[in-house]
C-alpha cells in the first residue's frame, strides 16, 4: 500500500463524518522558538501531487505545498511560545497549539486525525495515528503547515538573535547551537525548562 493515502479519511467519510482534519506538530524537540501546530481538512476531490511528510521534503517543496495547501483547503495553526511551553511542559503544550489550531478554522471539523498525540477537551471525535505524518494524506498536509510555519518564524528569531544559526538549525540542539549556547548564554526565546538550558546557570542576553 502506498503512504500516504487517504484510506483512513474514506473510512470516517464512509461512516458519515463529512469533515475529517488532519493535525501534526513542528518544532516539539526543539531548544528555542514555539511549537506550532498545523491542521488540514481535505476532501476526496483534493488532488494535490507530492504530498507526504514534511520532514521527508526539500524546504523549496514545502514552501510550493504549503502555497497550494493554504489556497485551495480549510487549514489553521497553533503556535505556544516558549515561556508557556515552560509553563505547562511540552506534551501540554503541543495538546494546546492542536486545539488552537483546531479553532482557527473556519468550520469545526467532526472528526481529526493526529500524529500520536490524544488531545483530552476537542470538540469532535478524534484517532491517533501512529507516525500518521507518513500513513495519512491529512495529517501529512498539516505537518507541512506546521513546518513552514515554524521555519519561517525560526527564520524571524533569527534577525532578532543572529548569534545560535535559527536560519539554519530551526532551534535544534545542533553543534553550533551548543557552542552558541556555551559562549553567550541562552536567549529570551529558549525553552528553559527543557534539561540543555537548566544546565546553563548563565544570565538572558538580550
């Protein structure tokens, strides 16, 4: 069978649900910048070439899915910061950035479809999916949203904090982060609950 497929949306279309969303993160292991949650809601008519998991395309891909995604189907994003990712924890905040970006459409969906993770107060019916990103045409729509989304935000922080390479590493605990991390200290957008910052007793630069 090839993946990915819609065969989980006919299934939900079949038993009568009209409007099936797809949603999936970006960003939920990183060390700084919001994780920001994408949702998609495609129909059987929807015929876009190219579709899969955002992690297994180029970035100029992206960008053209994602520029075709947003003109032609409902979508929304939720974006958490990251001192309320501090605040809640990452699994939490994930859950949040799922059902804001669930409430950013247009029309509530009867039934969504996520990448692993169970949201506990969504308005509909829902199904996790493990590695949905890579199984499910819906839930691989919406890891381009949230991925776009994110790298172009991460691409924002950078102008702001050009020092840790967010152009190139998205926020990631890649070497040069760690280096960075270890010359200047953390900036106001790192996540400093999680355990590489907690390390680093060393004031905000700003």
């Amino acid at each position: 069978m090839r993946y990915p497929n819609l065969t989980q949306e006919r299934e939900l279309w079949s038993l009568g649900y009209k409007t099936v969303a797809g949603l999936d993160e970006a960003g939920r292991g990183a060390w700084a910048g919001p994780v920001v949650a994408g949702v998609a809601v495609l129909s059987a008519e929807t015929k876009i070439s190219g579709l899969k998991d955002s992690k297994l395309l180029t970035p100029e891909k992206r960008e053209e899915l994602y520029s075709e995604l947003t003109a032609r189907v409902d979508w929304g994003v939720g974006v958490i910061e990251p001192k309320q990712i501090d605040e809640l924890n990452i699994l939490r905040a994930t859950r949040l950035a799922m059902k804001t970006a669930i409430d950013s459409l247009p029309k509530s969906p009867e039934f969504a479809l996520l990448d692993a993770v169970r949201i506990g107060d969504l308005s509909c019916r829902q199904r996790a999916v493990t590695k949905g990103d890579r199984k499910v045409m819906t839930i691989a729509a919406a890891s381009i949203i949230a991925k776009v989304t994110r790298d172009r935000i991460m691409n924002e922080l950078h102008t702001k904090y050009p020092r840790y390479g967010f152009d190139i590493n998205k926020g990631y605990g890649t070497k040069l982060h760690q280096d960075m991390l270890a010359k200047h200290g953390p900036s106001p957008v790192h996540r400093m609950s999680y355990r590489p910052l907690q390390d680093k007793a060393i004031p905000l630069f700003s």
